[in-house]
C-alpha cells in the first residue's frame, strides 16, 4: 500500500499515542484515552496488542474500512472543537451507521440531533422518515411523521424521494396509515358537535348585539358563517392534518369575511383579531389531537 497521508487538524499531532489509517490512506494521529472515553469498542481495541508504523515503532496504528470523509467529522465531535454540519441525509445514514458500529454514544445524539434539524426537516420529511427507520431511532421517525402531515394526501406519487431505498413497503405503509389516523382525527376538530371548538369560537369572535340572534339549533348568528364551512375544512385537514391548514384555509377566511356585516364584528376583523385567534384556536385543537395518534415503529 502507498503511503498515507497526515489528516487535518487536530488530527495531525505528532504527540499523539495511536493512528486510525482509513481505507483512502489518511492516518488520523488520536489520542488512546479520547478514544476510550468516546468508544467501548475502541476501548477493548487499544487492550490488545496493536502493530506499528516501521518508521515509528512507538506508535501503533490501526486500519478501518471507514473513509476519511465519514472518519473526520465523528472524530472531531470528540475534540475541542465546532461541531461539524452535516451536508446531506446521506451523509447522515453513513455517519450514524459508522457512529453505531463503534458505538461513539456522543456522535449518535448529535448526529441524530442534526438529522431532525430544519435543514431536513422541513425540506424532506420523507427522507428523515426514511433514514430514521432505516438507523433505527423511533423518536426521530415520530418527528418526522409529524413534519410529513405537512404533505397534502401523502402518498401521491409527485414527490421522488431517493431515501424510500432505505426501507421496505410495510415501513412506509406505517407512515401512510398514520398520516391517515391523523386525518381522521384533525378533520373530527372541525365538527359543530366538537364543543372545544364551539367554546373557542365563541371567545374568540366579538360579542355583540348579534350574539343575540340564535338559529332553530341554539347557535349564535355570528357563529353560522363558520359552521356553513366546518364540512370544507375538515375535507382540507383530512387531506394535510396540519395546524397550519388552518392558517391557509380560504373557506375560513371566507366565513370570517362574512360577520363584516355587523359593525362591532367588522371593527374586529380590520385588525386581523378575530381571524389570527381563530386559526390558533383550531391549529391548537388539531395539535393536540394528532400528538395523541401513535406511530407504529419498528426497527
């Protein structure tokens, strides 16, 4: 084999007590007890008898299958010094991989940390899925079903996501079935038998003298506007059962734009009130009942 190459800093010190060589030939100079403190597989590897570089008799050195891109950055969470940002979700399912296999504890939470991160998060909540179920972390898959209910009718297919070769068809029929459980739910908010619903409405539209008229049903002439599209919204939060439905709801707006004919009501939907508090309210009430819609894991 040719000679390797001397990794980057910190890994280039020349009073370091071992090397990692990885399989593109770059000696990482570490040091034994970091090793041992980040890593009970490396522990049990430095108790054994170790060969040594000729040119440094004193210094043992170890050849891993691991490359040096993947290496380094699980190293330097280790060292004194900034955590690195992993790039893509590739790089994740490798590094926690790599991370697992020697059982580097601190280099799994971060990274894991990092898989959940908005960067991917949001960007490619499929991919997550995929790569948290692949790697075996429930939490983050939960997190990452969550994030998926962003997906209008998830399961069409218009979106590739490269990361589905990680898992097998009864791992993504589980995040279909639960995006499903969750719209079954979220629409079940948008009910006017739902009286969490009806009490919010009721403190959050302005009270007036049009509070006075009530229909053949004990409801509020203010309140009507909103049940007339109770069935519309729950169509839309069956499809994407996400709090932020809500807030992009036109059949919402439309009803809110409705109570403009009473002058106390108009005053309030001018400044936006009734509207904001309204879309938290039911952004709230869907939150808390999708939070309860467990997701099947198994890794």
């Amino acid at each position: 084999m040719s000679s390797a190459h001397i990794a980057n800093t910190p890994f280039d010190d020349p009073g370091a007590d071992f090397i990692l060589r990885t399989s593109d030939g770059v000696d990482f100079r570490v040091f034994r007890a970091v090793l041992s403190l980040a890593s009970p597989v490396f522990k049990d590897m430095l108790s054994l008898p170790q060969p040594t570089l000729p040119s440094t008799p004193e210094t043992p050195v170890v050849t891993i299958s691991e490359n040096s891109a993947v290496l380094e950055p699980l190293l330097l969470f280790f060292y004194p010094a900034v955590p690195p940002t992993i790039e893509s979700l590739e790089d994740v399912r490798i590094m926690l991989l790599t991370a697992t296999k020697y059982d580097f504890e601190a280099a799994i939470q971060e990274v894991s940390t990092q898989l959940v991160s908005p960067r991917f998060l949001e960007t490619n909540p499929i991919g997550v899925y995929c790569v948290a179920c692949h790697c075996g972390l429930e939490a983050e898959a939960k997190a990452a079903a969550l994030q998926a209910l962003n997906i209008p009718s998830l399961g069409r297919p218009v979106v590739e996501v490269d990361e589905l070769a990680l898992i097998n068809i009864p791992t993504y029929h589980r995040l279909l079935r639960y995006h499903f459980k969750c719209g079954e739910v979220a629409a079940g908010v948008s009910n006017k038998d739902n009286w969490s619903l009806v009490g919010m409405a009721v403190c959050r539209l302005p009270f007036c003298d049009c509070a006075d008229v009530i229909d053949d049903e004990g409801v509020p002439s203010r309140l009507l506007p909103i049940f007339d599209v109770l069935p519309n919204i729950a169509d839309e939060l069956r499809r994407r059962p996400s709090p932020a439905t809500a807030a992009q709801s036109v059949h919402l707006k439309d009803a809110v734009e409705k109570l403009r004919g009473c002058n106390t009501c108009s005053r309030e939907i001018e400044n936006g009130t009734t509207l904001r508090e309204l879309v938290d309210g039911i952004g709230s009430l869907v939150r808390d009942e999708v939070e309860k819609v467990p997701l099947e894991f198994k890794d």
